[in-house]
C-alpha cells in the first residue's frame, strides 16, 4: 500500500526523505542467481540502488529473512545478477542466557522504504532494533544496525551475521561464479571469475567486499558462505549501541585497489552528504497538489536515480540506463539520455550533466579510426564494453545507427535550469556538428528533408553485398520507433546509397522523409539560434533561424495530408512523393505540434478530429498508433502501446497551441489511469493504450522522466494553467 505522509505545514522548508515512505515494491527474495519474467524483467521488482552504485538490494518479504536486505543484485558489467538471496542475515542473541531473540517475535515490525534507504524496525517492549540500508559513495552500501535497551535493567547481547553467495547460473552450469574467497581482519571478500559470454554474463576480476565497523570472529560455512560475530555487547538500562556494515562491489581488482572511501569517518560523512543530497531534490515539492501527484513526483525520481550508474568501463561519466532490471538496459543510450536530462535538471543538474556527456564522450570526429566519415554523428548506445570494430568484446554497443535530434533541446532546459554559460560554450559546437551530419549523411537528395538511416557497418553486409533487410532495421532503430507501421517492409521502401561530393559512401537512407525527424530538426534550429544569441553569435542565430523558417514551410506543406488533416513521413517512389497515410497515423504526426512548425490551422484541425476515444484520446491517451488505424495493435510495441515521450511531445503541443486545458486534462487521465501509476507499482516502458496495463520493461528511466516532467508543467498546483516558455511557433 502507498504510504506518503506529508509532514510540511506552511513555512516549514519543504518535505524529506521521511515524508515518503513504500512508494516502488521493493520487497523479494532472489531464489538464483537470475530470473526473469516473460517480459525479460529481473525477479523480484524494483530493486534500491543509489549514489551511481553497480549493487543494489531488497526489502526481506518473509520472517526467514528478517534482519537483512535481500540480494545483493550486481551488475555484470552489462547484465544485472543476484550474488545471493540474503549476504548479510542477522542473528541476534542474549549473551547472558543464551537465548536467541527471534525477530519475527517482535511486538512491533516495520519494513519500509525512504527515498535515502530501506528500513527494518523491530520492538520487544524491553528491546528494539533498527536496521538500515543507505549509501555513501558510488561503491558502497551501508547497513547499521541500531539496538536500543528499553527495559530499566542492564542487557547484554550478541550479534552475528551470516550469508552464502549463488555460485552457479542456473542456466550456465559450466561457469562457477567464485574464485576465491578471504577473510581478513573484519572483512570478507568474494572473488569473480572472470567470464566472458557476451550476452549473459561479463566479468573480469570482479570482487566484492562485506567489512564491519566492529571487531568480529569470523569463520567459513560451506564452500564460499561465512559467520561473523561480535563479542558481547553490554547495554545499560536506555542505553543504545550501532554497528556498521558495508557492502562493496568493484568491477576489477584495480578499482577496488584505486578506492578511497574505506575509513569509517568518510562512510559516515558520506551518509551525512547523501541524506542531504535527497532533502534538497525534494525540496521543489512542497506545494498543495494531492498528495498521490507529489507521490509520483517521487518515484519517478527514484526510478532515475536506480537506473544511474557512475562511471565504469566506457562509461566516463555518470549517466542514467533505461531499466537496471531489464536484461538488455544497462547501457547509455542517446534519445533515453535527452529526455533524462531533461528530467534530471529539476532535482539534480550534476547528474544532468554527467549524463549528456555520457553520450559525447563517444561523439565522432573526422579522425575517428572506425568512423570518420560519421563525423559529429553519436552512437546508438555506449556499454560497459565497446564492440569489436572498437576492440572491445561487448555485444551491445551500437554504431549502427544514429537516433532523434533532441540533444539540443536537452542541452537548453539544462542551461535553463543552471544558467551555465559554460555548458553552451561547451556543448554549442558538438551541437551543430551533430546537427550537420544529419543533413550530410541522410539527406540523400539534399533538398533539405532528412531520412532516416544507417551507418556504415558490418552488420550490414552479408556475404559480402549489402543486407537490405538489417539497414531497414537499423533505420528503424534510428527512429527509435522500432517496429512503427511506416517502417514495414514493402515494395517502394528503399534503401538509398549516400555519398559525398567525391563520390565517398558515407552511410543509408531509406527513401523516406520522416515528419518528427525533421520536426525535430526545425525545433533544435531554434534551439541552436537561442544558444548562439547567448554566446553573442548574432550572424550563427539568424542563420539558424532562417533555416528554420525554410525548414518548416517545407513540413507544412509537403507533410500534412488536407485530405485527412494530419501530419505523415513522406515515401519517395518511382511514381513520385507519396504521404504515407496508407499506414494510419502514428504518434509522430503530433511532433510538428510539440516543435510548433505546424500552422494553428493545421493544429487546430488535428485537435479537433483526432483528440476521441477512437483515435488518440485513449484511456490512455496518445497511442504509438490512432485507435482507429488500420494497424493499431495496443500491446505490441511501436503499433499501440503508449509511450510516454511521445505522449509528453503531443501534450505540450496541445499546450504551445493554446490548448491548456485540454493538455492538463489529458496529462491527469493519463497518470491516473496508466496502472500503477499513483501507487507503488514500478513505472513501466509503455502502458496499454485501452486498459491501462503497464507493458514491457519495468523501473522505465524515460518513463519516469515524463511522469516527473508533467507533475511540473500540469499536476503542481503553482502551474495548473500550464504556462511555460517554448519555442515560438512560425
């Protein structure tokens, strides 16, 4: 049940971690190393992980496992893991009799969550017990354990600790997960094997370390499993005593080596830091909203801040996944990074920025060895490990495709929240090289409308000629709207050879000029004028901007159907452009409306006809394809379901066309009936447009992003009206 107490009276500074308690399902024993549900979803739910870690834990939902955070999971690099079902399981003994105290005995029990940590609290009448889980830095998870004498007399108890890690894969007997273990001074430490299977588990010299505050026996059980335990520890009558722990994970033997935060005065300075770190992100959600908004606010913050990862491998900086849950998601990847940060720079603009530059660490240049013919282009998705092309042995890295233009538009709300003039000297440049590539690698005609497309790859040749069907879907994953119905392989989709004025190949086009590609475009011109008349660069901001006025009369008139008023891609074909209403509208025909390229006629026209049940006003509104389509298909990816980007991006077109009302309506149905939303479900990657149902992934980090962004705009109380600054509409 969702438990959210909002303490703050007027004048009061704002709520704290305290105020919201139980608001993700992070109860669940892990039974083996990994499970998943049919969807790919690591069992069981939302898992807490904070401070960029690569480890992570659950709430105990059985007495067997009182007194201990379930798990840890560990993230092999690319792939989320469980090394056990509980490491660190508390005993507790009265060291004058003794007898064990059975904590399920407890008069008094509460699991719970904060957003700072999970929580245990046991009481006896004449004891209690607190435990607690929270983290200090970007390795380390701290569990304390608190007992407090409540009886008038003197106690004296013993505490002891025990735990065994999962050693095998179910499903990958022929590797062992330990290599060694140790036992030095108060610490225990696991060593991986390394194991290099490149789409289950990766790991080099991997180990992790359980040490303890106090002076404790240790001793081994089983094959890898141990026992700690403390001397007696003599309570007087109201007298307390707190024992620490911590959990480290590293991904190699030199980074635990190069680690720096193992003296108990900076774990608990990091504590201090951390607690303090989520006061001030929630310090914007004091207004007067019902409290369920201010509810999800939250989850969604904490939804960002599971999925974040501090650097490790390739990863230079810190940057947010899309679901640490979910197999393939523990990677950095371009469009989720935009909306993230987006997201991002209203709690925690550090973290913002540590995100784009994620994602241009990798941006190519015109000496790049693999690329340099995609120069200002960025990939796909950055891993742990690079692939092969780039020496690497990872399987997920992506250069085969680009994805949207919103680098621009992340890269201004964060300079909007920060006023950081040196973020746009920084990024300004990478910006417009980014921008050029577009029109340089994918516009095969060059008459100013982009294509979608691919790069040049190896995963697009086979047998040495060119593999039609992988650009396609390469193409595809460049929209990011994988399997779309405009995507849908026919007799007039082609593949386009792009080439430099030498006669160079510099990549593929599909014959097809997309409308939210180019919508986008039309929207970072004019963000890129807005940076460049910041940066005193009046000449670049006017050519911007009269990019951007050809750009958009192109869109409005060569990409709105009169006959059905609405906004499609256009198929270049033997016979001529064609609008491809054949495939019934999709989601992207509202981009013009979020970018505001489109005509308040045209607006005005889609708005009216296209905003019923039957079509994209659903229980759910703003399905990736109309109700009323030909292909609507609500539980099937890019042909139904709602994603909530793109939802957002027609939402805020609603509002910039005057229609404020209509978009704060919309924007509640949309949490109130996306199931789970408004309470402690995890946040999904899509929700089914007609019932609700939360689809695919879950702990969906782009998801979250919009859910925080409309709380901002449509759900706090202070902006009920919907005001705002965006581009100006043509």
């Amino acid at each position: 049940m969702l438990t959210c107490l909002l303490l703050c009276a007027a004048g009061l500074a704002g709520p704290g971690p305290a105020d919201f308690e139980d608001l993700l399902p992070y109860a669940g024993t892990p039974t083996a190393m990994e499970s998943r549900d049919a969807n790919g979803n690591l069992r069981p739910g939302a898992v807490y992980v904070d401070a960029g870690a690569w480890h992570g834990f659950h709430l105990p939902d059985s007495p067997a496992y009182y007194g201990g955070f379930t798990g840890p999971l560990f993230i092999a690099q690319e792939y989320s893991l469980y090394l056990s079902d509980g490491l660190q399981r508390l005993s507790l003994q009265d060291a004058d009799t003794g007898q064990a105290r059975e904590l399920a005995s407890a008069t008094g029990i509460h699991i719970y969550s904060r957003p700072d940590g999970l929580f245990q609290q046991f009481d006896w009448g004449d004891l209690s017990l607190t435990l607690g889980l929270s983290y200090s830095d970007q390795r380390s998870a701290i569990v304390t354990t608190k007992l407090h004498n409540l009886s008038p007399g003197a106690q004296s108890w013993r505490l002891s600790w025990h735990g065994q890690p999962f050693n095998q894969h179910p499903e990958l007997p022929q590797y062992s997960l330990i290599a060694s273990q140790s036992l030095e001074g108060d610490s225990i430490r696991w060593r991986f094997n390394p194991i290099r299977d490149p789409w289950r588990i990766l790991l080099s010299d991997a180990e992790y370390e359980l040490g303890f505050d106090t002076h404790v026996t240790l001793s081994r059980e089983g094959k890898f499993g141990y026992r700690a335990s403390t001397e007696a520890l003599p309570l007087e009558a109201g007298e307390s005593v707190s024992l620490m722990a911590t959990h480290r994970y590293f991904h190699t033997a030199q980074e635990s080596r190069d680690y720096l935060g193992r003296d108990w005065s900076r774990v608990a300075k990091g504590l201090q830091q951390n607690r303090q770190r989520w006061r001030q992100r929630l310090q914007g959600l004091s207004g007067s909203e019902p409290v369920a908004y201010r509810a999800l606010a939250v989850k969604s913050m904490l939804t960002l801040v599971h999925n974040w990862r501090s650097p490790a491998g390739a990863i230079h900086h810190d940057a947010v996944t899309p679901s640490v849950t979910y197999k393939w998601f523990n990677g950095v990847w371009a469009w989720d990074s935009w909306k993230q940060v987006v997201a991002l720079s209203h709690f925690d603009t550090a973290l913002a920025k540590g995100n784009l530059l994620a994602m241009f660490d990798y941006q190519f240049d015109a000496d790049d060895p693999v690329r340099p013919q995609d120069a200002g282009g960025l990939p796909d998705a950055v891993f742990y490990n690079q692939d092969g092309e780039r020496g690497g042995s990872g399987g997920n890295w992506n250069e085969r495709n680009g994805k949207p233009p919103l680098a621009a538009w992340a890269v201004w709300e964060l300079y909007s929240r920060t006023q950081d003039l040196a973020l746009l000297r920084l990024m300004y440049p990478k910006l417009k090289a980014y921008h050029e590539w577009w029109y340089r690698n994918r516009d095969h005609d060059h008459n100013g409308l982009v294509e979608y497309g691919a790069n040049l790859h190896s995963a697009h040749v086979k047998e040495g000629r060119l593999d039609v069907a992988a650009v396609i879907q390469a193409a595809a994953w460049e929209s990011g709207m994988d399997n779309a119905p405009r995507f849908d392989a026919g007799a007039d989709l082609r593949v386009w050879e792009n080439r430099d004025a030498a006669g160079k190949l510099l990549g593929y086009s599909l014959s097809q000029e997309s409308v939210d590609l180019n919508s986008y475009l039309y929207a970072e011109k004019q963000f890129l004028a807005r940076m460049a008349q910041r940066l005193t660069l009046a000449v670049e901001a006017a050519h911007w901007l009269a990019q951007a006025q050809t750009l958009g009369g192109q869109i409005r008139s060569r990409m709105f159907d009169e006959a059905s008023g609405f906004f499609y891609d256009l198929r270049l074909t033997d016979g001529g452009p064609q609008l491809l209403t054949s495939a019934g509208k999709g989601v992207e025909g509202w981009i013009p409306l979020w970018a505001g390229v489109a005509s308040p006629a045209q607006a005005r026209r889609m708005i009216a006809q296209d905003l019923h049940p039957q079509s994209f006003a659903t229980r759910v509104p703003f399905p990736s394809v109309g109700a009323d389509g030909p292909n609507f298909a609500p539980r099937q990816y890019w042909r139904g379901p709602v994603w909530l980007d793109q939802a957002w991006f027609a939402l805020q077109g609603l509002d910039r066309y005057g229609y404020r009302r209509e978009a704060r309506s919309l924007a509640t149905q949309l949490v109130e009936q996306a199931q789970g939303a408004l309470g402690d479900a995890s946040i999904r990657e899509n929700y089914d447009p007609l019932t609700g149902e939360g689809l695919h992934a879950s702990n969906f980090s782009w998801s979250a992003a919009v859910f925080l962004l409309i709380y901002e705009r449509w759900l706090k109380e202070h902006d009920a009206a919907g005001t705002g600054s965006q581009p100006k509409i043509d």
